[in-house]
C-alpha cells in the first residue's frame, strides 16, 4: 500500500473537487468531476479514494467493463492523482458483505470524508436511494504528487 498522504492532503482545499479520468475503448479519456474523500475500504480497512456516482451514469458504466480509474485534486499550484482498480458498490453492484443499510452508511462516509454536511440525512438517504447512486471505490496503486 503507497502513502497518499499528499493527495489526502489536498482534499480539504476544494472540497475533494476532482477530475475522474477513466479509459474509454478506443484508447481515449473520459474525463469528469466528482468530489472525492480518503476513507478506510469498508469490508478490508484498508486507505482507498471514495466517489458517488449516479446508478446510472456513463461514468458508472464505463468502469463496468474497465475498473480503473485516476483521481487527481489540485489547490493552487499543489496537485496530487491516485491511479488504481475500481470497485463499485451499489444497488445495480453489490458485492458480498455490504447489504443495503451499510450501503447507505457508505454513501454517507464517502460524502463526509470529501467534506460534505447535510442537516437532514434522511433525505440524502432517500435521494441517494432513488437516483441509486453508486460508491466509487479506487484502491491507489500510484500516487502523482507535484513536484516544487
């Protein structure tokens, strides 16, 4: 496991704002932005990179058929990428050992660990639950902190 401790770093800075670039088929990059957070894996422990994403977005679809993905953050002049294998966990792909409930705790934990707040998290349940988000989970393989 690598220290991503200069991208963790730069996660409170702007939110976790970050570009997401998947590989797309012919070799080109779909490219989007999502807040991130660093967070414990839920089933191992182990430091990873969280997004949300939409059930149903090309984003989600993308990494289906290639699970990898590179995150990168920047404040300034300071930037930091984790690249590494994607897992996704969500309605329309769960995995063993996370049900629905720990699902929605997920959702939660990855929102707050990019530095959201909600004031009423029974409705963030619901929204998430009906737009059947998905957790974004990347393992960093590499991490590409700036050099200055």
């Amino acid at each position: 496991m690598i220290d991503i401790g200069p991208f963790a770093a730069l996660v409170r800075a702007d939110h976790g704002l970050a570009v997401i670039a998947i590989a797309l088929p012919d070799g080109s990059v779909h490219a989007s932005v999502g807040n991130v957070g660093v967070l414990p894996h839920p089933l191992t422990g182990a430091t990873i990179v969280g997004l949300v994403a939409v059930g149903g977005a090309r984003k989600v679809r993308l990494l289906r058929a290639h699970p990898r993905a590179t995150a990168t953050l920047r404040a300034g002049w300071e930037w930091a990428a984790v690249d590494g294998p994607v897992e996704l966990v969500g309605p329309d792909d769960p995995i063993p050992g996370i049900d629905a409930d720990r699902l929605r705790l997920l959702l939660r934990e990855i929102f707050t660990a990019a530095g959201g707040t909600h004031d009423d998290w029974d409705t963030y349940d619901r929204v998430m639950a009906a737009e059947r988000r998905t957790a974004v989970l990347i393992t960093p393989e590499r991490l590409y902190p700036s050099r200055r």
